[in-house]
C-alpha cells in the first residue's frame, strides 16, 4: 500500500513559465483556459513527451502569445516546487525564464489574452497568490529556487520558503 502510495507521489510534472519584458513593463496574459483560469500569468505550460525545458518553453510561448523566441533568448531565473497536500496529483515544479528581445508582437489566442503592465503595478490580487512572494525578487535580477506549499482550498499560500 506505501508503494502505490510513493508511486502517486512520485508522478510530479514539469512546467515551465516565461515573462516578456520591455523597457519597465512586463507582458502578462489572463488565461482563458485549463489551469489558473481567470488569473493574470507569464506564459507556459507542461512539457510534452521527449521535450527540454527549453523547447517547451518555445513552443508554449508560440502558442499562447504569438511570439517567437530562440532559446538563446530566454534567460534562467529559477525553479519552484509547487505542492498541493490536499491534492497531491497536482505536485508540479516551474522554470522560470525572462524574456528580452523575441521576434513578432503578442497577439491573442485561444489560452491568453495579453496584456502590457508597468512593474511597479503588477495585478498580484489577480495572479496565482505565491508570486507576490517571488516575482519581485526575479525581476530584481535575482536567480530563485523555492517550494511552495498551498492550504486545503489548493489556492491559498500555507507556506512559501526560499530554498
Ligand atoms: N505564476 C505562477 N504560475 C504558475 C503557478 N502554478 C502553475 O502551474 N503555474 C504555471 C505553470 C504553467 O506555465 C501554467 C500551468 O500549465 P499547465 O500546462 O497546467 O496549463 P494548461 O492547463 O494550459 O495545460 P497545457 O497548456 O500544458 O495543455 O501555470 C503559480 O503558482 N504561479
């Protein structure tokens, strides 16, 4: 019974996330779709079957915003473990990419519908509650590695902890 147990849990996935930004703004995107529906997020998604982090990192940023980008362009600024006690199917972990220089302009698709903010006007009452505790320290220029830990209710933060 412990076994399956441990199997379960070792079935955590991999995601990756990326955020654009020019000059003081950074591009954010409502997702219209699947996971975090209804929140202000950077772009990304799970890793398909054979992919590098950074290949999906490419093509989810294609598909959700239009844009191109080589993976020369991204630049790693961290990972974060996020666990889910109340539902432990949902244990993933995200990298992380910043975004400086891409080809083409964001356009809406079907998952994100993007949209331009200042940094010093981030909506975080409107993002996944754990990126108030992260973001600023990345976009600070700071590289992070954390885990996360959400309450019952899978959306409230019980415990946020730099690693
Ligand atoms: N900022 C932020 N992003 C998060 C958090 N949790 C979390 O999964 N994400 C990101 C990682 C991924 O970019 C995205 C979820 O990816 P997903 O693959 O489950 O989304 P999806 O339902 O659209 O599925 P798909 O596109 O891969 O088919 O949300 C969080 O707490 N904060």
């Amino acid at each position: 019974m412990s076994n399956t147990l441990k199997k379960e849990d070792d079935k955590m996935y991999t995601t990756t996330l990326c955020f654009l930004l020019k000059k003081d703004k950074i591009l954010l995107g409502m997702k219209k779709t699947g996971f975090g529906q209804g929140k202000y997020n950077g772009f990304g998604g799970k890793l398909k079957d054979g992919e590098t982090i950074l290949q999906a990192t490419v093509r989810e940023l294609k598909e959700e915003s239009g844009i191109q980008v080589a993976e020369g362009q991204l630049a790693y600024v961290g990972k974060l473990d996020f666990i889910f006690p109340a539902s432990p199917q949902l244990r993933h972990d995200v990298h992380i990419f910043l975004v400086h220089t891409w080809q083409g302009e964001p356009v809406e698709t079907k998952e994100m519908k993007p949209q331009w903010f200042s940094q010093s006007d981030i909506p975080y009452n409107e993002m996944w509650q754990d990126d108030i505790y992260w973001l600023p320290t990345v976009l600070a220029g700071k590289i992070i590695e954390g885990t996360v830990i959400f309450a019952e209710n899978n959306e409230d933060v019980a415990e946020f902890k730099f690693l």
